[in-house]
C-alpha cells in the first residue's frame, strides 16, 4: 500500500556554541565515522520545535507537557465555576485525571515533607510528565464540573463504568497537533498512549569536531583599585560545526493521530495540513537556547532539501560517514553540499526511490549550489505552502 512519508534533510553551520549540554557542560558529542563528531539530541531538537508551535498554530490545537497536571485542569475548572476554587477544584482536578489516565496524582512526598506546620499542602502532581491536549483538558473539566454537581462525593461519581469509560474517552480523543506529531507515552495506562508520527535524528557534524573550552572572568563593579582581580572566574565549553539534521513524518500515522480533531466546518485534510506545515517550519526555523545568551548563535540553515515519498523514510547521512574536510577557504558548507549532492541520486536510483518522489530544496549563498539540481528551488514561505498542498492532494486522491 503506497504511504505518505516526509523526509527533512538540513545542513546548519552553528558558530561557538553550547546548544545541548551533557552531565558535565559540556556540548554532547559521538562517533561516527571514527571520528568524534558534535551532537545535538533529537530531545533538544523537538522541544525546540514544539515551542516554535507557540507562534504557528493556536493554542487550542496544542497541549501541555506537565507533572502539574492537576493544577492546569483545576484553572480550566474555576474558569468554568468561578465558586469551584482551591483545593476543592484540586481535588476534582486529581480524582478525574487519575480516573482518565490510571496515574495516580498526589501531593509530592519531598514536598508535603518540607512543608512546615501551619503552610498549605503541595498541590497534587503525576510522578512523571504528562502530556494531554487543550482540547482533552477542556473536556475533563467539564466532566470534573459534572461530577461535583451530580454526586456529593467525586468517588461516587466515577464508580459508575459510564463515567469512568467517557474520562478515558476524553484523554484519548482529539489530539493535539504536537502530541500527534511527538507521541505520548502514559506510564500507568499504555492502551492511551499515542505512537509518535514523527522521527527526529540526532543532529550530527557532518566533519570531525572537537570541544573547546572558554576561560572567563566578571570583575565586580564595586571594586576599588585597591581590590583587583576578578570577582568571579569560571570555563564554559563550547564548539562549532556544520550540522546534518535529518526528520521523517509519516503523514499517514499523523491523520490517524490526530483523528476526533478533525472539524466538520473544514476539508477533511486541513487539520493534517495545518500540522505538516508547521512542522516544516518549526523543524527548520527552530533552534535549540542552550547557552544561548552566552554565545548569540542565531543561525538558520544553509539548505534545506525535502522529499515527499510513497515507500519508506530514507536518511541521508551515510552521506557524511566519510568526515568532510574543508578545502582552502571554503569551509564545510561546500563540500558537505557537494557530498550530499553525490549521495542522493546514487541512493536513490540504486534502491529505485526516485519515483513518484517530490523534492523541494532551500539554499543559501554559491557554497549551497551543488544542490540545485536536486528539485525545485523555494523561499520558506513557498516550502510550507508546497509541501502542504501536496501533503493535501495526496490524501484527497487515496479518499
């Protein structure tokens, strides 16, 4: 059966910097190619992404990834019942997430431990992130607001199988678009858990890359000229490097996903739409902060190729197996471009995934021009809107 795959291929030079840390400070790195490479966490990437969503998408079409569950639950409930405050709508919060997740939610142990005598409990939290959408959390609160109305007791209310089936119902419909697009994985309750449509690799210096480390010191203002030397010294460790980025979305895994979201006022395609296309651009545009007001690494990418496929997700990076190696004053751009250029139609041909594959690509400047002959060349804007009319028609012609 043909499927709908999007493939997302960057090359990124990011100048000194911190983006993902490891344990120590220090920014992550791997080998590959027997060499040690710089790294940056498909984590970390992701993350990054699903905040760019914040200024692409509406906040109803999004969710909230949070320990603070029961709080997030209890605001929509006073917003719905201004008389429904405190720890009374905590506690309804916690008793209707427990009954649609299976999670228990309660006061952390450290925290009702540390608080004196006399200070408010903790408010109730899930022992691990939870992720549910705007429009999941809407919905529970207006059965918490049922429940506390039509039983005197919010136990009592979710004894009954219909109730408690409807709260299952309610967390595991109407999908937000990141939680469609990144997964959720619920510890306590597995038969909700939604498989991720997309797949983010770990970002990867496409040449050999070392850390290096910065010896700084602040002096402190109020020093006088009999006080010298620093008032704080310390080492922050960095590197630069030309990064491969590389993500896969299954458009199919995606529709399926987002399922009851879909709206009746609107095509059947446009929520999936929506979705790819803000992926597209928070995938590219998106930047992990780490360390950021230290080094000011604002980069975007130097190219961008995207291919949409009928068969399989196909990586790139055994493109940079062999490290790059700058030549003269040309950098690693050119050459990265050169090789990726080589890889692709070989790869390609030899494995017959050429056909009835799209390509769009971005590129920056004379270094990307290797790449030009690899599809159709875009702006951004003109990325997104291709990539999504085309996501589009291929849904439409298989209804």
């Amino acid at each position: 059966m043909s499927r709908t795959i999007l493939d997302v291929h960057i090359l990124q030079t990011v100048p000194p910097s911190n983006l993902n840390r490891d344990d120590t400070g220090s920014p992550k790195t791997a080998v590959y190619g027997g060499v040690r490479r710089a790294r940056v966490s498909s984590q970390a990437w992701k993350r990054a992404t699903r905040r760019s969503f914040q200024n692409l998408l509406d906040p109803s079409e999004l969710g909230v990834r949070t320990k603070k569950v029961a709080q997030a639950l209890a605001e929509r409930i006073t917003a719905l019942q201004p008389s429904l405050t405190g720890t009374e709508a905590l506690t309804a919060a916690a008793e209707t997430i427990q009954v649609a997740t299976g999670s228990r939610i309660e006061p952390p142990k450290r925290k009702a431990g540390a608080a004196k005598d006399g200070e408010e409990a903790p408010a109730p939290e899930s022992s691990y992130l939870m992720f549910l959408s705007s429009r999941q959390l809407d919905g529970l609160a207006q059965l918490a607001l049922e429940a506390t109305k039509d039983a005197a007791d919010i136990k009592t209310f979710f004894k009954n199988k219909d109730h408690k089936t409807r709260a299952r119902e309610l967390a595991d419909t109407r999908h937000s678009v990141d939680i469609a697009l990144f997964g959720r994985m619920v510890a306590d309750s597995a038969d909700i858990n939604v498989d991720a449509a997309t797949q983010v690799a770990h970002a990867l210096s496409v040449h050999a890359a070392e850390n290096e480390s910065d010896y700084y010191t602040a002096v402190d203002d109020r020093n006088t000229d009999a006080e010298p030397g620093a008032g704080m010294i310390g080492v922050v460790d960095f590197n630069s490097a030309t990064l491969y980025r590389y993500a896969a979305l299954d458009v199919d895994q995606l529709r399926r996903n987002l399922g009851e979201g879909l709206r009746d006022d609107e095509p059947v395609t446009a929520p999936v739409r929506r979705a790819v296309e803000a992926f597209v651009e928070g995938f590219i545009a998106s930047l992990p902060t780490g360390k950021i007001n230290t080094f000011g690494n604002h980069t975007l990418p130097d190219a961008v190729v995207v291919k949409l496929r009928t068969s399989r997700p196909i990586s790139f990076v055994g493109a940079f197996e062999q490290p790059v190696r700058a030549k003269g004053e040309g950098g690693h751009v050119q050459a990265a471009c050169k090789a990726l250029a080589d890889y692709v139609p070989s790869i390609e041909t030899a494995y017959g995934a050429e056909e009835d594959t799209c390509t769009w690509v971005l590129r920056v400047g004379a270094t990307t021009t290797p790449l030009a002959g690899l599809g159709t060349e875009v702006t951004l804007p003109q990325l997104v809107e291709s990539v999504g009319a085309a996501v589009a028609d291929r849904l439409e012609s298989r209804e």
